[in-house]
C-alpha cells in the first residue's frame, strides 16, 4: 500500500510530487503516479511542441519547483542566457528552458522510480483499509492510503457540433490534441481563434507558405495572460471566497476568463505572416463541412465556400469531469455543484476522506488560475495542509 497515488502526471501532477517529496512529507517508496503515457509531462510535451510554441503565457516564477525562483536559478546555473530564455516584462521562460528545467526536477526526484503507465478505470473507496484502490485499464489495482486527483482535460478534445459527425463518418477532420496527428496535407484550414490556433497556424505557415488558412468564429482577443493577474491575489480573490454559491462562483470563472486569447506579440507574428502572404485570415464560423473527392468545402456563416484539403481543429476541451471520474462520483456519492465539478475543502481540496482535487476539479475554490501553473502550485500548497 502506498501513502500517496497521483492520478495524473502532466503538470500538475508532477507538481504535487514535487511538493509532497521536497516537503518532506513522503518518500519515493511510498508515493507512486498514475499516467497513460510513458513519461512525466509527456502530453505537455507533445502539445507544446507540435504548435511550436516559442515561450510560455506565464511568469518565470510559475513553474514546478516549491522555490518560485528555482527555475531562474537554474537557468543561471545552466548557462541559459536571459536574452534568449526569457521574455517580457514578467520573464516568461522559453519552452526549452521550461522543459529542460522539469526534466531536471523529476530526474533529481526520481519520478520515473514511481511512475506507472495505465489508464484509470474505477476508483473506490475501502473503508475497512481507510485507502482508496484504483483500477488500471490492466487489470491491475494500486491500494493508497491517500489520492491526488491531478486529472488535466487534454485527453477529452472538443469537437464543434457540425465537426464530430463527420469524424464518425471518417472524413479527416482532425483536432490538434489528438494524441497521433496524421500528416497534412496542403491546403490546410485551422479552425480556432487562441493562442493554440495563433501558434499552429505560424509554425504552418512558414513550413507550407501560402497554404494555411486560420478560420476564426471571432475577432482576435488580445491579452497577457489567460486571466487577470488580480486572480493570483486577494484583489479579485478576496470576492470570490465571500462568495458561498457555486452558482456565481462558476460565473465570476467564466467571466475571467480570456478564452480564445492571445498576447500581444503573438497578435502581431500572425498579422505580420499575413501581410507577408503565409497565410491567410478568416474571421468567420463554419455552418456545415462536406469532403468530395478528397477536398473539403466548408461552407461559412457569410454563406460563402472554403476548400482545403486539410482540416484541423483547435477548439479546446470538453469541460467534463472523465467518464470514469464519474463513475467514482456516483458510487462515492461526492458532492458536486451543478456545474459538475466538485465542492472540496476550501481549506485543503479533500472531496471525500483522503481524497484530494487540483487542476480543473479544484476551480471552484482555486478560481480562475486553477488549471494554469500557478493554480498548481496553489492546489499543492493547500493539499500539503491536510498531512
């Protein structure tokens, strides 16, 4: 039996083992992470790398160490020159440094120690063992004395209402977080207006010139962040904790929100590509999508006609708690809001006895930032409370 189970190993499951372990709190033999791929932050990974995604949205001091500064040391350790590796007023770290830094971290731990590769089927609580048992898409089952809920939304892709029919029907619609994207084929359509959709269609366009389309529902939204820094603090926190039904407290989130946002200077490449003829820009929303003979023609709200011969959607994630999960809510019977999302311990995250929440689950007490790399490190501190 372990004391600790992560369920989840991208950020802020990785995170939270980096917490519990330079904490003091627990060891290597007693803690183990759950994960359907084969290594820490392998998702984050993939995604990040595939839109080519230069820096981070978020500050230096927003990374997995426990010291907000240990990733600054480690660059300056390292020889990382801030020129290259960091940028903007709030030096946002680039994505090699991020990464090469994460990689440091979890090979100092030994994360890979107590990494088990698998997907969670059922959760269920043994009350007699005072534990909680967890069942692999193997068979095999992992008893714990404790479970982190560290679950990210970037295996449940969003698929427009037009698009996810004509995924069943095999026409090659695809979405960027597909775990195997196929190779393109130019012309190629992205469909989405954020940060994601930006990035993809600027990596494209420069291998494919001319040949990539960014088709957004709206107009560009331009921000720094994904949320107001007053989240990160009492100014904007201060309210949202007065506020006692979850109701307002989902609204007050989705008002925050920059959803389909992008910083400034990512703004600027895309209209800088666009003038340069790399790609060209539609602000429009598809009403229906048909493949003939290999070319897709998406028919618009304007009610004119797009042909391309690749589609790729970068339309977000389900907002939905993951099938099994809700499994787990209903047997365990685990008080949720009517959003669906769980009510946990303001104080510590706990949703039911030994059971904790962080990421996406944990938004209603976190707030806005919870599934950035700063509502990681808030879930960590809260949950280390509870030991």
């Amino acid at each position: 039996m372990y004391d600790w189970l992560i369920i989840g190993g991208g950020v802020h499951g990785v995170t939270m083992a980096t917490y519990l372990i330079k904490s003091g709190k627990t060891t290597a033999q007693k803690l183990a992470i759950i994960d359907p791929y084969p290594s820490p932050l392998w998702k984050w990974k993939q995604n990040t790398t595939r839109i080519k995604m230069p820096y981070l949205r978020s500050p230096s001091v927003h990374q997995l160490d426990p010291d907000p500064f240990g990733l600054e040391a480690f660059a300056k350790k390292n020889g990382y020159s801030s020129c290259n590796h960091f940028y903007g007023r709030y030096d946002r770290p680039s994505l090699s440094l991020f990464n090469e830094h994460c990689d440091h971290l979890y090979s100092e731990l030994q994360l890979k120690d107590y990494w088990i590769q698998g997907k969670v089927c059922t959760l269920s609580r043994i009350e007699n063992l005072n534990a909680w048992k967890a069942t692999l898409n193997s068979g095999t089952t992992i008893v714990s004395k404790q479970v982190i809920l560290a679950v990210g939304l970037s295996d449940q892709p969003y698929y427009p209402d037009w698009a996810a029919p004509l995924k069943q029907q095999g026409i090659p619609v695809h979405h960027i977080f597909e775990d195997h994207l196929p190779a393109l084929v130019p012309d190629i359509t992205i469909i989405g207006g954020g940060i994601t959709a930006a990035h993809y269609a600027i990596r494209l366009a420069n291998e494919y010139p001319g040949k990539v389309t960014l088709l957004s529902r709206h107009s560009f939204r331009i921000h720094k962040f994904d949320s107001e820094p007053g989240w990160l603090g009492p100014k904007n926190m201060r309210q949202f904790n007065r506020t006692s039904c979850y109701i307002e407290r989902r609204n007050m989130i989705k008002n925050a929100r920059h959803k389909g946002s992008m910083p400034k200077e990512l703004y600027t490449k895309l209209m800088y590509a666009e003038k340069k003829g790399l790609l060209s820009i539609i602000v429009d929303e598809p009403v229906a999508v048909n493949e003939v003979n290999g070319t897709i023609f998406i028919a618009l709200k304007d009610k004119s006609f797009l042909k391309t011969k690749s589609l790729v959607l970068a339309t977000g994630f389900l907002p939905t708690l993951p099938h099994w999960l809700l499994h787990t809510v209903q047997t365990e019977i685990l008080p949720c809001a009517t959003c669906g999302y769980p009510i946990v311990s303001p104080e510590t995250l706990e949703w039911k006895k030994n059971l904790f929440v962080m990421g996406a689950l944990a938004e209603l007490e976190i707030g806005p930032v919870a599934r950035n790399i700063a509502g990681a490190r808030r879930a960590a501190e809260r949950i280390l409370k509870a030991t």
